[in-house]
C-alpha cells in the first residue's frame, strides 16, 4: 500500500499511503527499518483535509505574539524554528504562512514531503531520484518572483547560502534548522558555510520549540510543591502546582494532548555584532535575554505554575 518493495527486507525503506476514512483524507508516511529480529515499522499519521491551527492553539501568549507579530512583519529575511525531529516546527511554520496567505501574496514552499496542502499556495516536493534537491528547487523558485519562501529544512551548505542570499535580495525566507536553542542557529549558520556578515544581514528572528504533555483537564491534581520543586521552579515561598493522576477520559495517562514551548529571539544590532567579532553562543544568549527573549525553561515553568503541565515534564526539557 505505501509503495515500497515487499521482496526487500535488507535495507530501510520509506513510503506512503493516502486514505480516506469517515470522509477525512489522511497521509500515512511509512518506514521501515530491519533488525535483527525482522522489520520494524513506524506509521506517522497527517490529517491533511485541513490546517485550521492558530497561534493560541499552538502555546503562543501574549507577549510571545507581540515579538512573531514583529518578525514577521520584516519585509525581507530569514525566520528560523529550530528544535528537534517532532517538535512541531512545520506545524507552526504552517500557521504563519496560513497568516500571510493573501491573494496578492505569492507564496511557493519547498519540502521533503508536503505535509499540509494549503489553498493559495505554490508547493513542491523534493524528489532526489529525479535531482529535485532543495537546492535546485530554490533555484527554480527564485525565478517565479516569489514573496515568501518556505524550505522545509536547511540541511547542507548549498541550500543555506541560497536561502541566505534570497533573504537578503529582498525575500521572506522561512525555514527550520536542529539546534537545542534560538542563539546556536546563528552560529549553527557559520558553521555551515555561510559568511557571519550575511547571516547578521539576513537573519530576522529565531524561535527554538519543544512540545511538552498537557494535564489531563478532568483528573489533574492540585498539591502544595515540595521543598525541592519549589526551588527547581525559582519560587521564593510555597507553591500550588498540579500533578497528573489518570482517569478515563486520558486513558490513565494523566496527559491529554501536547502543548508548544517556546524560546523567540529577534535578532538586534548588538547580536549582529557579537556574530561578526566573537561567534559567542553564551554573548548571545546574554543579549537575547536582555531583548526580551524568554528562555525555554522559563516559559515551561510559566506553563507548570499555570496547571498546564507537570514539574516532570518541564525537567525533561532540562535534561536536553
């Protein structure tokens, strides 16, 4: 069903499958990995009938709205997401391009593989048997006098100076990177390949994202925090927090659903300068701070003292 070869158990394969089921249509990607006990599977399942997430949906608050609304209102540069595989960083680069998507807007993505399709919108997928790089995509779309780009991932050199270079020649680029954190993606650029001067000149904004479990709504327990959660949480005296308990409506997890963390930095003239002279990671950090950025272990212990999640999901952050 997903197009791979049923006589070949030898090497990893990947496919896909588009079904419909109660009038919804899904994308299945398939892959397939050997063992020493037989073939493993791994099924991630996309509903691709519609992207109607917002950014509230997603985690954003207030203040962190009010620093996106000012990335991206940038008539030109490059907005990076950074984070891990299954952070959720597509999720929310779709809902800014749903935001920017007007009629006069010419918008062309390229990705490795569409996960949402989007009315209005121009999108491409990489295909590496018939040398549709992301790299030679780019190319190609730079041609089609676009307004906004979005590159699915930047993975090598080429396709950093490119989408650098379209930043900088007066193009909305938006794209993902894996970094742990908002200030490394600068210095992650240079360690590409791509000049520090052009990465000051191009580079708008950078939002690093984690996604942590939501407390069950029905079952989470108040408690007064321990001596040591209260420290870890930086509260001077005691603390009400919520702990997960289980229930039928969460399956006996204690967890319903997932919530969005995020670090926002938008990029200063000071950061620029720290890049050019000293390439500092921790300078950075120090200036993005005092910007305004609020680090991603704060803003999950905003969500934990919240009730939105537990002690012990912000510690799984901690110890990345």
């Amino acid at each position: 069903m997903s197009g791979m070869n049923i006589a070949e158990c030898r090497v990893p394969q990947d496919g896909r499958i588009n079904i419909t089921i109660a009038d919804k249509e899904y994308d299945l990607r398939v892959s397939c990995l050997p063992t020493i006990h037989g073939e493993k599977f791994v099924i991630r399942i996309l509903d691709k009938s519609a992207f109607s997430y917002s950014r509230s949906e997603l985690g954003f608050n207030e203040n962190e709205n009010l620093l996106v609304d000012r990335i991206l209102s940038h008539p030109y540069g490059i907005v990076l997401l950074t984070g891990p595989t299954g952070s959720g960083k597509t999720t929310t680069l779709y809902s800014f391009l749903k935001e920017l998507n007007k009629s006069n807007v010419n918008i062309v993505t390229v990705e490795d593989p569409v996960e949402y399709t989007m009315v209005g919108i121009n999108q491409t997928q990489v295909n590496v048997k018939a040398n549709m790089t992301f790299a030679n995509a780019l190319r190609s779309i730079l041609r089609q006098d676009p307004n906004i780009i979005m590159i699915g991932e930047i993975r090598d050199e080429e396709t950093a100076q490119i989408a650098i270079r379209s930043a900088i020649t007066g193009h909305v680029v938006l794209s993902t990177l894996h970094t742990n954190d908002a200030p490394s993606a600068l210095v992650r650029l240079v360690d590409m390949g791509v000049p520090d001067y052009l990465v000051a000149d191009a580079l708008v904004g950078v939002i690093a994202q984690r996604l942590v479990k939501k407390l069950c709504p029905v079952c989470k327990k108040k408690v007064k925090a321990t001596i040591d959660e209260t420290k870890i949480l930086g509260c001077k005296g005691p603390v009400e927090i919520y702990k997960p308990q289980g229930c039928q409506y969460c399956n006996n997890t204690g967890y319903k659903g997932r919530i969005a963390v995020h670090e926002i930095m938008y990029v200063n003239e000071n950061m620029k300068l720290i890049l050019s002279k000293e390439k500092s990671v921790d300078k950075i950090k120090i200036s993005a701070e005092q910007n305004g950025m609020v680090p991603l272990l704060s803003a999950c212990k905003e969500l934990v003292l919240k009730g939105q999640t537990s002690i012990q999901e912000m510690m799984s952050l901690d110890d990345e």
